[in-house]
C-alpha cells in the first residue's frame, strides 16, 4: 500500500489553495425543489413527506473504524412491517361488538381490496414522480417523497427509492431486499462500507450537476478536479455505478486535452518560471488513491487508463518546474508512486492504448480550437503567457 489508507475520508482533505468538497447526504443547495401545490396532480392525496434535515444521525460505537476496504461485505437486510400489519401468521378473525362472521369476513376482503388499490396507487404516483425527478421538475434527494427503501451504513442514514438505486446500480439491484407485501419500507444495511463514498454515490444516483462541475478545470495549475474525478470514479466503483464511473473518466480526458493546450500554448521558458505544484500535487494524490485500492483489476482499469494518459500528457512539461524536480526525489520515487506510473504506462502503451488516446486528442484539439474553445489561464488572474503555435507532436 502506498500513502494513506484510500479508506480514511479523503474528501475532507486539504491542500494547495482548494478546500476539501465534502457532498453532504440530502444537500438541498443543489436540489431543483418543487412545492407541493405543483406537485399535487401526481398524487391525489395527502403527501408522505418528511424532514429537511435528512439524515439521521446517531452515536459511533467505539469500535466503528472508519477504514474500510473498497469492496464491502454483503450487505444484509431487515424488513420492516407497520406496527398495524397483521402477522402473516394469524388464523383468526375479531368480530366487532353486533358483528356477524359473514360481515367480518366481509369486512377483511373489503378492507383488503382497498390496501391492493393503494399499494397500486403508490406504484403509479411513484413512476410519475421518478419521472418528474427525471425531467428536473423536482428533487426526489430533497423530497423523498414516496421512499421505500432506508439505506443505513454506520451512523449516517438516507431515504431513497428502489427504483432509482436499481436502475443505477447493479450492486444495489442484486441485493436489494424484496418489497414488503403490505407497503412498508425496507432497511439496506450497508456497515463496512466507506460512509463518504456511499454518500458520494447516492447523491450522484439523484443529481450529478454540482459534481460534474466540480470536475472541471477552471484554470491549468489548480488541478483539484483531477483529485475529485478519481474519487468520484472509485465511488461510482464501490456500488458498481457505472454511469458515475464513465462521467469521471470523460472528465480526465477533457482535462487532458485542456492541459495539452495549454502546455502547448505556453513557452517553456514561461513554464520554467511557473510553479506548477499546483498541479502535480493532486496528481500525486490522485495516483495514491487510485493505486491504494483492494480491487486493482478491471474495475478500476478505465481509471487506471486515464490517469496513464494524463500523465503522458503533463509528465513533460512537469519536468520543466525545479520544484517538481525535488518532489519526484523526495516524495514520488521513495513512495513507489513514480515506479507504479512508469509501470501502468508501459502496460498501457504495450496495448496501444496511449498512442490511440493520444491519436485522438491530437484530432480533437483542431476541432475545439475551430469552435472557438479557449486555453486556459495559469490560474486565477494568472494568463497563459505568450501563445505558441500548438504542435502535435509528443
């Protein structure tokens, strides 16, 4: 293992000019809300609405490490019935005072018939719902309206919807408990998994535009996103989420081409006097996370692949800032980091994977720079320098 446990929080992090992201469970800042007089034709009744605070939170035990493996023990389920439910077992029939047995019988078919037609009911407003979450109408994170299953892991819990974890995520779907008969939520116990990523995860099954964001380079030297989009790809991994995945790896390639036209637009001699610490910094921490994992297989292989080309991409100009020089003696190389970079990118370049991503990076800058896609500035108030011509080669 290399740097820190990949377990331990690493959204709470700091470094370089960038505070730590943490999404919050059930964030309403990015919630597209709805009130519930718009919301009223999809139910035809009374909402089942509950707290803004959303999460619940409850004493730690102890013993509760917060280091936990990339993949989670299988998750084990308690379904919950009404306190009204009655037993499955039950054999006998209460008669009210005057009541004859053919009326009470009649009376439990009758009472029957009408739970069927609400449970039937509540499947339909919850596709209309689903649907309208869909379409941004509304907020199912911020609502949840309609919840039926409450995911658990240590002391962090969330309301959510079967259908949506299912649909996203075939870790939830293969062991997501069955529906309770009479319409009761269920509990999908997930302690030993990593409590941020889950929440990560979560929140990003119900909107993703704030991470998204959040995974692109504003400027070339504040290389934070870089850091974020491999922590978004290896949550999306834990849950087996496979849209969040393919969203962090894009965001690394994007990242690539815009930090080629940069470098390629920026004299060397301009980037000799540049700190780029900025930059290889989360790089370094990027490659620790990734390389930190249990699962180092085909799960994280579309990961390990970008960051292969990402590096191919910066490594050069890198080399021009003295201070990279003297991290890569004092940090990079006595860690392993710099070995395990040398090793993934030969793998990769032997499967001709480099040279076709770098084919197609090459072909995709002409492209940008004709729909007017402008390079990005150093930093903050920082410019480029003088504009080079862009060259192709490597």
């Amino acid at each position: 293992m290399i740097g820190a446990p990949y377990g331990k929080d690493v959204m709470s992090e700091r470094f370089g000019g960038n505070d730590g992201i943490t999404i919050p469970a059930h964030d309403r800042s990015t919630a597209g809300g709805q009130s519930e007089g718009d919301l009223g034709p999809l139910y035809k009744q009374q909402y089942r609405r509950f707290s803004a605070g959303d999460v619940l939170s409850v004493a730690r035990p102890p013993s509760a490490s917060s280091h936990t493996a990339f993949y989670t023990p299988s998750a084990t389920f308690t379904q919950l019935s009404h306190k009204t439910s009655a037993p499955s077992s039950a054999t006998f029939i209460m008669l009210l005072p005057g009541e004859t047995i053919e009326d009470a019988i009649a009376r439990i078919i009758e009472t029957e018939e009408k739970r069927v037609k609400m449970l039937a009911g509540r499947e339909e407003r919850l596709r209309d719902l689903i649907a309208a979450h869909d379409r941004g109408e509304s907020s199912l994170w911020e609502t949840q309206y309609e919840w039926d299953v409450l995911v658990k892991c240590g002391d962090r819990f969330w309301r959510v919807h079967r259908d949506i974890l299912c649909r996203e995520s075939d870790w939830f779907k293969t062991r997501m408990p069955p529906k309770d008969p009479n319409g009761a939520y269920v509990v999908f116990n997930c302690d030993g998994h990593n409590t941020t990523q889950l929440t990560h995860a979560l929140r990003y099954m119900y909107g993703n535009s704030t991470a998204k964001r959040l995974m692109t380079l504003k400027y070339a030297l504040s290389g934070y996103p870089i850091f974020l989009a491999v922590y978004t790809y290896i949550a999306g991994a834990s849950v087996g989420f496979e849209r969040m995945m393919g969203d962090a790896q894009r965001a690394l390639y994007e990242m690539a081409l815009q930090l080629k036209m940069f470098f390629d637009a920026t004299p060397a001699a301009a980037l000799g006097t540049m700190d780029l610490s900025g930059l290889y910094d989360p790089l370094r921490r990027s490659l620790v996370m990734s390389f930190d994992q249990a699962d180092a297989g085909v799960r994280l292989l579309g990961l390990r692949a970008a960051l292969a080309h990402l590096c191919d991409v910066v490594l050069v100009w890198l080399v021009l800032d003295p201070g990279f020089g003297r991290a890569l003696v004092a940090d990079w190389i006595p860690s392993g980091v710099w070995q395990k970079v040398v090793v993934d990118n030969v793998f990769f370049w032997r499967n001709g994977l480099l040279d076709d991503m770098w084919k197609i990076l090459v072909e995709a800058i002409p492209v940008r720079k004709k729909r007017g896609a402008r390079v990005l500035d150093a930093r903050e108030g920082e410019d480029k320098g003088t504009d080079g011509d862009p060259s192709s080669s490597r």
